[in-house]
C-alpha cells in the first residue's frame, strides 16, 4: 500500500506540474549549451560516431534516466543518505564561500564512490555508463539505478552547506551537473595543459572510457583533476600512444545494465 500511495502521489505531481519560467529558462539554457557543443563537434569531431544509427538509442537512455532512474534513485536516498547539521557559524559564511565548499567536497566524495565502482565488487553497477563503443556529449547520459543512488550520497551529504541558500541553487546545481556531463563526454580532442591542471576535459575523460585494460581506472576525477594527481589515478592525455577506442567488450542483457545488476 505504501509503494501505491507514494506512485500515486507521483502521477498526481506530474500530471499538474506545470513549469515555471525559472525552469523554461534552465531548460532554454541547457538546449542552448546542447547546441553550442553539437556544432563544436561538426567542425572538430575527435572520434569516428555514426550519430545518426545511436542518437535515438542515446536519447532513449536519457529519457529513462531523466524520467525514472533518478528520481527513483532520491526517493532510495532518503534511506541511503546522510546530511549532517551543521553549527549555525557555519551560515554566518558568505553563499559564494558555502558553495565552492559544496563543489569541493561533493566533487571529492563522488570521486572515492566512482574509484569504487571500478572495483570488481562493484562494476556491474557502473558498466552500463561505459558500454557505449563511440564517444560524444549524449551518450554519458546512462546511470544504473544502484550506481545513481551511490552517487548521490556525497551530494546529500555536502548539501548541508545550502541548507540556507538563494531560491535557485537548486537549479544552479541541476545545469551545473547535466554541463558537466555534457562536457566530458563531448566528442573533440581538446584540453590544454594548463586547464587540465584546474578542470577535466573531455580528452581527459575520454582516456576513463578506454577498453585498454592499461587505462581501466584511470582519470577517474569528474570536474578536478587534482584528485587523480593525488591518489595515483592520473593518466597524461599527452602521453597517450595510438588512438583510442571505447567501451567495455562485455555483454550483458540491458535490463540488467540499467538497473546495475
């Protein structure tokens, strides 16, 4: 019955939900930097993708992502989770500080829980990310039920530090998440030293997506690199011999791939 009720309440919300122009506006601004990155591609496309066989595929997975694998993912959290009360000094400090704090310590408890899906006890929870055998800005959007649920434990517990916070954090913190993603994955071969030294870029990250087994681990970091520079992770994109080549040479019924199992 509580199973029931909770669906219930859930279509009542979505059949009544109606957008309201902060959310248009996060939505504009996201379709916007979709758009920016697709023309990116055009002109400096990185890797062979046969865009036109995989888009419906990977925009099939976004969609189950988007529509139930995360918010499905949050209502386990509420068992799974943790969020610590913090002193009020805590607040006394400017949002801009208690945000780079946020970013900072979730960015480094998301960065332990991905090494750890990388391990032999956990992968099948993580492989249904790296399947894909091509590489651009739509096909990162894949994430098991378990693996979601594990990955917002370090987000729950560093939004402690915006339990006090402007009316659109959350928002912020959405288009945040779903560019940095976006980034990532994006289909060029571009990322300079010196910005690789502060911020991941999609060539850094292509290296985690290699089927080497020299590279299963590697860059593990998602938005600060400096994590795989201290807990030996760390893979130079210039030191990279021949091309890479993605995916993970597993085959595994996709059912058993969404949910993690």
């Amino acid at each position: 019955m509580r199973v029931e009720s909770v669906a219930g309440r859930a279509l009542s919300s979505l059949k009544d939900w109606e957008p309201t122009r902060p959310q248009l506006a996060l939505a504009a601004l996201m379709l916007l930097t979709v758009l920016l990155m697709m023309i990116w591609e055009r002109r400096q496309r990185g890797y062979a993708t046969d865009y036109r066989r995989v888009w419906k595929r990977d925009l099939a997975a976004q969609f189950l992502y988007t529509a139930a694998i995360a918010p499905v993912a949050l209502l386990i959290n509420r068992y799974v989770s943790y969020t610590p009360v913090l002193p009020h000094a805590v607040f006394a400090l400017p949002f801009v500080v208690r945000a780079a704090l946020f970013v900072i310590i979730a960015d480094f408890g998301y960065y332990w829980v991905h090494r750890a899906l990388h391990t032999k006890w956990l992968w099948t929870l993580h492989r249904w990310h790296h399947s894909p055998p091509y590489m651009y800005w739509l096909m990162g959007a894949r994430g098991s039920l378990l693996q979601q649920t594990l990955v917002n434990i370090p987000y729950i517990f560093a939004q402690a530090l915006l339990v006090v916070s402007p009316w659109w954090t959350g928002l912020a913190i959405l288009f945040k998440n779903g560019l940095q993603n976006n980034w990532m994955h994006l289909n060029v071969r571009w990322g300079p030293r010196w910005l690789e030294w502060l911020l991941v870029t999609p060539r850094y990250h292509h290296i985690h997506h290699s089927d080497n087994p020299a590279y299963y681990g590697a860059n593990v970091a998602a938005l600060f690199p400096i994590w795989d520079r201290l807990f030996g992770t760390y893979v130079d994109p210039d030191r990279i011999e021949g091309e890479l080549r993605f995916g993970t040479n597993e085959r595994a019924a996709r059912w058993r791939l969404v949910l993690g199992l």
